[in-house]
C-alpha cells in the first residue's frame, strides 16, 4: 500500500509541472479555460511539490527495507525533487532566448530583412524604427528608445 501511495505522489507531482507545458502551447491558440488551468496549476505546483516531498520523504523512510525497495525509493525521491525545481522554473524563458547580440542597423543595412517582410514600424518626431515581424515572432520583445520615449515593442 506504501508502494502504491509513494507511486501516487510521484505522479501527482510530474503530472503538476508537465500538465502545463502540454497544454499551453505557444504556437497554437487556447481556450480561456485552458489558460485558467495552467495559471492555476503553475501557481500551486510549488506548494505541490514541496507537500510532495515531505510526504514522499515521509513513504520512503517507511519503505526502506529491501534493495528494491530502497531503488524504488530513491528513484522515487529524484524524481519528486525534480518536479520541485522544475515547478520553480520558467520553462517558456528556455524557449525563447532572447537575442545574444541585438543590434540596430539602418533600413539600407538591413540585409536580413527581406523587402516582402512585415514589420512593426514606430515614428515620434523626426525619428523612426522598424522592428521585423519574424524576429519578434520568436523573441516576443524588445526595449527601445524612439524620439526619445523609452518603449516596449512586441508582438
């Protein structure tokens, strides 16, 4: 019975930290359902996994007995501890790195942007700035100054 409760916290506490990364997907629209659900799930999986922990650390003291009770155990116990960091991270930052180098060139510079390319275009006075589309896309955001007013660009 131990075994199977141990079984359960461990899948209680991947199941809280991958269920949103399976439902919210960047590249495909969700429901506001499916958004409540993953804000919720990433706001109590912390709480979840840490609660996972003591009750994990709490079966496996009871089940350390036998060798293959104590592997069940510790992979057990891994496998909880990952969930536990992994619910303190911000997995969708590891998908979209920022850029390493952004730079700012002038439109006749700009050989990366092609001429059929959309891009997001600001102008304040005598000063303007074009922001490639694609780029944005995948990065989401940039800071800038145009004309002198601090600004955030994102599409």
């Amino acid at each position: 019975m131990k075994g199977f409760l141990l079984f359960l916290v461990v899948a209680i506490a991947v199941a809280v930290v991958i269920a949103p990364a399976m439902i919210l997907n960047p590249f495909a629209p969700q429901t506001p359902r499916e958004l409540a659900i993953v804000a919720t799930l990433k706001n109590i999986a912390p709480f979840v996994t840490i609660a996972a922990i003591a009750l994990g650390g709490w079966l496996a003291w009871k089940l350390w007995r036998t060798w293959w009770r104590k592997t069940l155990v510790v992979v057990s116990m891994l496998v909880i501890v990952a969930t536990a960091w992994f619910a303190q991270q911000n997995h969708f930052e590891w998908m979209f790195k920022p850029l390493a180098n952004p730079a700012y060139a002038d439109s006749a510079a700009a050989t990366f942007v092609e001429a059929d390319d959309m891009v997001l275009a600001v102008r304040i006075g005598d000063d303007a700035a074009a922001y490639p589309v694609r780029q944005l896309a995948y990065h989401h955001i940039v800071h800038d100054t145009v004309g002198g007013v601090p600004m955030v660009v994102t599409y």
